[in-house]
C-alpha cells in the first residue's frame, strides 16, 4: 500500500494541528491531494483503468467542496493550505 499508517500520521502532523487530527479539513485536503497525486501516476501509466478514473473524479471533487467549505468559512486557512500544497483555484 502506498499510504500507510505512519505517512499518514505525517501528512496529519504537517498540515493539520497534531498527528492525530483527522478530521480538520485542511489535513483531509493534503490527504486527498496525496492520493490524487498517487492515482495521477497510476492512470498515466494505465490509460483504460475506468474504476480508477472514477475513484480520482470523486476524490477531486471532494477536495473541491473541502476547498469551497473553507474558502467560504475562513479565508486565510484557504489560502494557507492552497500555498503550502502548490494548488491553483
């Protein structure tokens, strides 16, 4: 498995407010930005996989809405986490 327990504890511990903070969701955006990432490489490589374009599709439009959930609620912490993830609106 490419996202073990432990990456995802650092992944936690680096974007959001302690290792164990699952739920904030700038740390479940850096999650599904990491699992984005993954899925890309895997879909560039295997073009026909359908199951895994439909897994990516949903995956990115559930960090859009976390996106437009806190660009709505507290614009600074947006704008933080779109500069420390290297994302564009």
């Amino acid at each position: 498995m490419y996202l073990t327990a432990e990456s995802k504890k650092e992944i936690f511990g680096k974007y959001g407010k302690s290792n164990e903070d699952t739920g904030s969701p700038e740390s479940q955006i850096a999650l599904f930005s990491t699992r984005i990432r993954h899925l890309t490489e895997h879909l560039k490589e295997n073009r026909k996989d359908f199951s895994t374009q439909r897994a990516l599709l949903k995956l990115v439009g559930k960090r859009r809405r976390l996106l437009d959930y806190l660009k709505k609620n507290d614009i600074e912490r947006y704008r933080a986490i779109l500069k420390a993830l290297d994302l564009r609106k």
